[in-house]
C-alpha cells in the first residue's frame, strides 16, 4: 500500500489518504472474496498444464478427515470518493459491505454427504467434536482525514484517522461439543 493505492487504501491504513498522488479518486464499486479450507487441495502445476486446462473435478484432491474447516471472508467497497485538500492532507468517504463465515471441525464425511446431496442414500456415521460455525454481514460508512505531519528529504511521517458508523445485518451462531450419528 502507497499513496498510489487511493482511495483502496483507506481501509487498510487511513494515513495513506494524505499525500495521495491523486487529486481526488473515486471508486463506484469493487469486491474482494477470499475462501480458504483444508478439506480440498490444489496441485499448482495442474492450473498451468497444457492441453484441455483447469477441471475441478479431476484436479482438486479431497481431504475428508473429522476436522475440516472452513472460512470465507468478502468486502464489496461500495461507492466511495477520495480529495486532496492540499499537498499535505486529505479526506475520504467510503462505504463497505462485508462479511465473514467460519465453519469448524466438520465431518469431511458429512460434508460430501451434503455436497453430493445423499445420492447413494447409504448409511453413514458422523463424529464431530466442537463442532462451531459463525457467520456474520456487516456495512460500514467511514470518514477519514490524513495529514502528513513531517516530511524531509529521507523520512515522511504520516497520521490519519476514520470515524465509522457500523451496521449489522445478521449473524448466525453455531456449536456443539459432540455431534453424533452411528448405525
């Protein structure tokens, strides 16, 4: 992050507003999503090979086990507007949509259960131990002044500051300590 970074930079580290190398930058939307998990892994090499490309049915390795987890985080940075005041200070609004997910120690067996939608409609056995699982959606509109406040030919030092006002959409609360199902 720079002072290249605009208006993005806001939310990371506010005093880069101050100093941008933009007069005034606006954003009209973008989004970030980040999904992570030990259930499916991924060999590198299999993205770049030749031929037919990418299938995430043959290159995706499954990895069920009585643990997996699960977790996924978004941000959709909604119309948002960066100025300069001067060469020294600058302020910015922005608007943020996020949301995170987390789902722990689930059943790997359980899981592609779910996902293949019981098609075999077999038995199965499941044993998760602290099992949890949290979700929660959140908007935040922020304001933000920055000012650098000492500057000389090897060193700059910057500050700044956001007041946000946060609003909850919902969250969603789950937890066992033992989840059972033998036959």
């Amino acid at each position: 992050m720079d002072r290249y970074a605009g208006v993005h930079g806001v939310p990371f580290n506010p005093a880069l507003v101050s100093g941008s190398a933009y007069r005034v930058d606006v954003n009209i939307i973008s989004s970030s999503a980040y999904l992570s998990t030990d259930y499916l892994g991924l060999n590198i090499q299999s993205v770049f090979k030749g031929g037919a490309g990418f299938n995430f049915d043959d290159d995706l390795e499954r990895f069920p086990s009585d643990a997996n987890n699960f977790f996924l985080n978004t941000d959709i940075l909604g119309p948002s507007v960066l100025f300069n005041l001067g060469q020294k200070s600058s302020v910015a609004l922005t608007t943020r949509l996020r949301g995170a997910f987390n789902l722990s120690n689930i059943s790997g067996q359980f899981y592609e259960s779910i996902a293949d939608g019981f098609i075999d409609g077999g038995d199965f056995d499941i044993n998760m131990n602290e099992f949890a699982g949290i979700g929660h959606i959140w908007g935040e509109i922020g304001a933000t002044y920055g000012q650098v406040l000492l500057a000389n030919e090897r060193n700059i030092l910057r500050g700044g500051v956001t007041l946000k006002y946060l609003a909850g959409g919902g969250g969603l609360f789950t937890n066992s300590q033992s989840l059972k199902r033998e036959l």
